[in-house]
C-alpha cells in the first residue's frame, strides 16, 4: 500500500518527469544489486567448521 502511495504522491507533487527519475533510480538500484551479487559469488569462500 505505501508503494502505492508513494507513487502517487510523486506524480501528484512532481509531475509526469517523478516517474522517469523513478524509473532511473529503479534501473540503478537494480544495476547495483546485481553487482553485489556476482562480486559475491565471485569471492565466495569455503568456511571449514
């Protein structure tokens, strides 16, 4: 429900131009979480208990 919100409240203060920097921010979170998944893979190491 806040998701929605949030939305709304964006458009209705921002304007149209709210969704396209939502969608920038949207891509760049999504861009950044996918590197710190692969980097972590990457340097995943064994722990012997």
């Amino acid at each position: 429900m806040g998701n929605l919100a949030g939305v709304a409240a964006a458009i209705s203060v921002g304007g149209a131009g709210s969704v396209f920097w939502m969608w920038v921010f949207a891509m760049l979170g999504s861009s950044l979480a996918f590197v710190e998944s692969v980097l972590a893979q990457l340097h995943k190491k064994e722990i012997n208990l």
